[in-house]
C-alpha cells in the first residue's frame, strides 16, 4: 500500500465548495439570524424562503449556529 497520496481524496476541493458555497448564502444566514433574533426562528425563516443548505436538507438551529460561527 502506498501512502504517498494520503488525504488527496479531493479533501481541499471540497473545503473549497464548502467555503464558496457558505459565502453565497451568508448574508441572508446573517439577515435571518439578526432579523429574527434566534437560531430557531432564523431556520424557520430560512425554510420558509427555500434558502438551499448545503446538503439540500432542511435548516436546524445548530445549522444556523454553524453556519454563523464559519464566517
């Protein structure tokens, strides 16, 4: 087994989707969050205006929260 190639699986190219992809919904995270005044009431809101998540899933407090703190 050669190890020489280890953690070159795509790891930095995904780090840059994520990165691109948080820059491209991070006012409207923000304006929600501010808005609204809770990560609860900020996911709803986020739900409600059909704001994409990374993964396509629904939006949860602790993704609103993540989402904050990456920025």
């Amino acid at each position: 087994m050669n190890n020489k190639n280890q953690g070159t699986n795509g790891g930095e190219a995904y780090k840059q989707k994520c990165n691109a992809y948080w820059e491209s919904v991070r006012f409207q995270v923000e304006l929600a969050y501010l808005t609204e005044g809770s990560y609860s009431a900020a996911a709803r809101e986020l739900n409600r205006k059909r704001v994409p998540t990374m993964h396509g899933a629904n939006w949860h407090p602790q993704t609103v929260s993540d989402a904050i703190s990456h920025y």
